[in-house]
C-alpha cells in the first residue's frame, strides 16, 4: 500500500514538475519576444534618424550647388557681355575704317583723272610744238633724225674711228693683261714640289743572310714572290739591298709591303707568301680608298659618290708622263678653283670637274677607250652632275666647250702638266709598251695574268690549266711571240714564258 501511495506521489510530483518546467519556459520565451520587438523599435528609430540627416544634408548640398551654378552663370554672362561689347567696337572701328579706304580711294580716282588730263595737255603742246618745228625746218621727223646723225657723224668721224680704235686696242691690252694676272697669281699661290716617280724600289734588308731565304732553295721562294705579285725582284751583290722593278707602281707597292712583311716575320715559303700577298692586297685596297678620301677633302669636293671616290685614289698609284696623276687632279682642281673665283664662275663645279678629269685613268688598263670615254661612263654610272662632266670632257678638246668651267679645267690642266719637271714622256712611252705587251698577252683564250718584266724584255704569262694542255701551252706561247711581232714596236728581242701548273689540294678531316 505504501508502494503505491509512494508512487502515486513521485507521479504527481512529476506531473507538478513537468507544469511547473511548461509554465517557466513559457515565460522565459514571452521574455525573449518582448526583448526582440524592442530591438526591433530601437533599429527603425536609428534608420529614422540617419533617413532625415541624409535628407538634411542632400537638401544642404543642394542649395550650395545651386548658388554655385548661379555664380558661374552671372559670371560668365558678365565675361559674354565684355567680349559682346569689345565686337560692338571693333565692329564700329571697322566700320569707320572702311569709310576712310572708300574716300581715300574716291580721292585717287580723282587725282588719277586730273594727272590723265595734264598729261593729255603735255602731249598736245609736245605734239603742236614738234609740227611747228617741222614747219619751219620743212623735213619730217625721220628726215630731221637722219640729218642730224649724218652731220655729226661727218664732223667727228676721225675722232669715233680713233676712240674706237682706242678702245679696241686697250680692251685687248686689258684682257691679256688680266688673264696672264689671274693665271700667274694661281700659279703662285700653288707651290707644290716636284717628285717624278721611278720604275723600281729598294729595300734595305737587316743582312745579306736574308737575300738565302728570299731566294730559297733553287729559287723556289723567289719565283713563288714573282708570280704572285708580277714584279721582278733583283738581288744583286749590291750590300744591303734588294730591288723591285716592275711598270706597275700597284704591283711594285704590294710587293714591297708584303716584303717587308715577310722579313719581319721570318718564315719565307711559297704557302707563306701567297698568303701576305692576298693580305697586303686589302690592305693596298684600303689605302687607295683613303688617297681618294684625303684628295676630295683637300681640295674641298663634296657629294661625290663612295666608289667614285674609291676610284679616284687608284690614281694614286697612276702615273702620267712620270706625273703622280692623283697629285696633278689635286693640284688642277686647286687651280681650278682659284681662276673660277678670279673670273667669277662656279668654283665647286670648276674645282670637281678638275679632280675627276683623268678618272678614266685609274680603269684604261682594263675597260676599251680613251680615258675621257672611260672617265665619262665611270661618272655618269655613278650619276655625277651633267654640269661636271661637261666641264671635265673638253680638258683634251676632244669635246667642244659648253661652259666656262670647262675652260678653266682646259687650262689649269695645261699649267699643271706644263710647268718644268712636270712630266717626262719617255717614261710614260715606256710604261704604254709594257701595258701592250701584257695586254696582248691576256687577249688569247686559256691565260689567266701576265707580267712584264726585265724592261719589258720577258712577260711570263700564266694559263689555266683546264683550259690549255701542255701541249696547247707550246702553240699558245709561239702565238703570243708572233702577235707581238706583228703588232708592237720594240727594240731587241722578248722571251715569252709560259706557266701552266696544276695546283691539286685536298683536307684530311
């Protein structure tokens, strides 16, 4: 019994409680709604708040734009109202300006009619005055002209013809006298020295044991050196020395270089010389290119092409008559320039035709025609100026003169080739029978070069060896003898030697 007395209470305990636990939890989450709703309350008040500032400072904002906009429009109506009445001015101005041009101009009119109408009365008084003098005189005006001239012409005839005759003998006499001026004062003004170039060039050599390695074994160093570089060089008993000869002042120059080369080096064999030779040709190369460049700049020519300037410094090694012809250009195109200045004609042209006058020269050996015809090709190939070429091609009256450039390079030519010790013309005889000799060798088929050497007295020529048998190489040089028979004039006899060798080369890799 008390079991269950006891149960029944712990069941109405538990019920209790749990009502009790219902009830609290219901108030507890009544408390938490109304807390939730006041911060609901407190948030829209907040936004209420910030929604009128924002509203108070746009409206703020808005007021101060609006008195700024209508700041700027008052001054820039007042800016607009300035510059309207600166262009009612003007405007007036203008106005009152043309109203002066257009009385001025009434005023011209007015005076242009009245000077019309003096000049009128002039020509009628002139014309009245002339009929009344014919009149009296009873001629016409041509007849009164011509009597008159013919009257003076009578009384003072002996005294024209002695004026004139006067006159005529000392403008001559002034002329002559002003030209042998000009020419002698260009001529003093140029001093140049006088060096005519020789045939040969010695060098020294550090000791006669170094002639042994020039010559090599059986020659074979020495014959190498010749055939690479087309000189002859002689080694004598002269202590010392050894001497290169040859024509051709280009090959004598590379020959001394490379020579000199190889005794400072001291290894003297054919694969040795080949080699400095081919080297010493550039470097020859580069100085012909600086020889054409120093000569323009001292003489003061511009705008010339590179390879027009390339060639003119071949002259260099060119010799006319024994003259360096490089140093004849210069020393024409100085002249040139100085008698164009005395007669006032163009310097520049005068001074450039002269510099490139025996162009020609540095390319006869190998193209046909007289150096003019050459020269002239080379520049207008190269597009020099008509004007200079004009100029240049009368300098040996092949051409008729166009200009008066083209006289003053005729005579600044004459004055530097005439002066005493200018040139020697056996020399230059000399050198055109070598340059024949070669270049009738190098006209048959299959020859590679040929020199001339010893004077002119051999030319070695050198064959292709695909091209001409050791068989053809015997007709071949009985050709060459009976061509220079037939065709040149010399004294004593010519050996033509003939080269053909067969140079095989392979790499072992």
């Amino acid at each position: 019994m008390s079991l269950k007395i006891v149960a029944l209470i712990a069941g109405l305990v538990g019920l209790i409680g749990a009502a009790i636990g219902y009830y609290l939890r219901l108030i507890i989450s009544l408390g938490q709604k109304g807390s939730l709703e006041l911060e609901v309350r407190q948030m829209m008040l907040s936004a209420e708040e910030k929604a009128k500032k924002v509203v108070i400072e746009a409206e703020t904002k808005s007021v101060e734009i609006m008195t700024e906009a209508k700041k700027d429009a008052k001054e820039k109506e007042e800016k607009f109202k300035v510059t309207e009445d600166r262009l009612v001015k003007k405007d007036s101005l203008l106005d009152q300006r043309q109203l002066d041009l257009d009385k001025e101009k009434e005023n011209l009119k007015q005076k242009v009619v009245e000077i019309k109408d003096i000049k009128d009365r002039v020509d009628k008084m002139e014309a009245q005055k002339t009929a009344e003098l014919l009149t009296i005189a009873k001629m016409s005006e041509e007849e009164a002209k011509n009597s008159l001239l013919t009257s003076v012409e009578k009384k003072y005839e002996e005294d024209i013809l002695g004026r004139m005759k006067k006159l005529e003998d000392f403008g001559e006499e002034k002329l002559e006298h002003r030209a042998k001026e000009i020419l002698a004062t260009s001529i003093q003004r140029l001093a140049v020295s006088v060096a005519p170039d020789i045939m040969s060039t010695i060098l020294s050599i550090p000791s006669d044991e170094m002639k042994g390695k020039i010559i090599g074994k059986e020659g074979k160093n020495i014959k190498a050196f010749e055939r690479v570089t087309g000189v002859e060089v002689i080694v004598d008993d002269s202590p010392g020395i050894i001497t290169i000869s040859s024509f051709d002042p280009i090959r004598r120059q590379v020959a001394r270089v490379a020579l000199e080369n190889l005794l400072l080096d001291g290894r003297i064999q054919p694969a040795k010389i080949e080699k400095i030779v081919e080297k010493t040709q550039l470097d020859i190369n580069k100085i012909i290119k600086e020889k054409g460049e120093q000569a323009a700049y001292e003489c003061g020519v511009v705008n010339l092409d590179p390879k027009v300037i390339a060639i003119l410094g071949r002259l260099h090694f060119r010799t006319s008559y024994g003259q360096n012809v490089l140093q004849h250009s210069i020393e024409m195109s100085l002249l040139a320039g100085m008698i164009a200045e005395e007669l006032g004609a163009n310097v520049q042209l005068a001074k450039t035709a002269a510099l490139v006058h025996d162009i020609g020269k540095a390319l006869d050996h190998e193209v046909s025609g007289t150096h003019v015809e050459i020269g002239k090709r080379i520049l207008q190939k190269f597009g020099v100026n008509d004007a200079i070429i004009k100029a240049m091609q009368s300098h040996h009256e092949e051409y008729p003169y166009e200009s008066v450039e083209a006289i003053i390079v005729q005579v600044a030519d004459t004055i530097s080739g005439g002066r005493p010790g200018a040139r020697s013309d056996s020399i230059e005889n000399y050198i055109k029978r070598l340059q024949e000799l070669e270049a009738t060798a190098n006209g048959f088929s299959g020859v590679e070069k040929s020199y001339a050497l010893q004077a002119g007295r051999e030319i070695r020529v050198f064959v292709t060896p695909d091209q001409v048998s050791d068989l053809d190489a015997k007709k071949l040089a009985r050709d060459i003898a009976d061509k220079i028979e037939s065709d040149l004039k010399y004294p004593g006899e010519i050996k033509v030697t003939l080269i053909r060798e067969n140079r095989i080369i392979e790499y072992a890799r």
